[in-house]
C-alpha cells in the first residue's frame, strides 16, 4: 500500500500488541487515513470506507479513529474550523493549515525539531512530543477571484 503510515504488517502488529482485535473496519480505516495525504476529516474518511464497507456506521468510524489514535497509529489535528481531521504520518512534521479551506500539509523542519520545549508546558504533565501549526491562508485560497468571495476587511 502507498501510504505515508506504516506497512500493514506494522499494523497488524500493533493493534496486536496493543490487544486490539483485528477487524475488517479498522484496517479499512487505518487504510484511508495512510493512503491520503490531506488528513481526511471523519466524515471524509466515512465515505471512502463505506465504499469498502457499506455496513459501517459513523459512530464506528469515529470510535475506531480514537481507537487507533489511542495506540499512536493516527494523531487528531484541529483544523481551522470545529472539524478534527486525522493524520496518519508518524514522522516528526509539522502543519501549515489553511484558514479559509481547512488544507493541513506537512512540512518538517530540523530547526524546530531542535527546539526545545519550553518548561512552562511541562508544569502541566508529562510532554510527549511538540509539532507547530502555522497558520495563514494557502495558494489557492489566496488567488484572487477563486473559490467564493472573500470576507472585505471592514472600514472605519
Ligand atoms: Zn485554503
Ligand atoms: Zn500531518
């Protein structure tokens, strides 16, 4: 499978390892996050995976998402607006995410990698990890006379 996640060896593995049963909707589901690269959102990922399996529920999808997050195979990502999207990439990266369209993409940069993390954030509990989300507004909302009209900065 192309995918920016793991084989699906290292998948099996996991939910094993993890004392997950192997089930036909979370491989499916692990599938469609790896395979895109746009970090599909719930409802997104619903649609792909009903193709495959037309039975699956929404509430399944979402429950299997937190599952498989839970183990570390797929993160959560807010977007700009209130939908979470789903990535399945593992390596260190960070986020450029598209206030107008919601667009997640990944960069990596050594420099923040090397960053370290403030002490302040580690009052809270034990720091796991640290990604940046950089946020502006991507090409293709920034061309002008595309997509729908954009908001006028108000005068006065
Ligand atoms: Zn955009
Ligand atoms: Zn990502």
């Amino acid at each position: 499978m192309e995918a920016s996640g793991i084989s699906m060896d290292d998948l099996l593995d996991s939910l094993r390892r993890s004392g997950l049963r192997v089930t036909p909707q979370r491989l499916e589901v692990y599938r469609v996050v790896a395979v895109s690269k746009s970090h599909p959102s719930v409802v997104e990922i619903y649609e792909a995976v009903r193709r495959i399996i037309p039975s699956i529920s929404m509430d399944t999808v979402y429950r299997t998402l937190w599952t498989l997050s839970q183990i570390g195979l797929t993160s959560p990502v807010s977007s700009s607006g209130d939908r979470v999207r789903f990535d399945s990439n593992r390596s260190p990266h960070h986020h450029f995410i598209c206030a107008k369209c919601g667009e997640i993409r990944d960069f990596t940069s050594g420099s923040l990698d090397d960053m370290p993390i403030p002490r302040e954030a580690g009052d809270f509990g034990d720091v796991w990890g640290a990604h940046l989300e950089i946020r502006g507004l991507c090409r293709n909302c920034r061309k002008p006379g595309r997509n729908s009209k954009r908001k006028e900065p108000e005068h006065g």
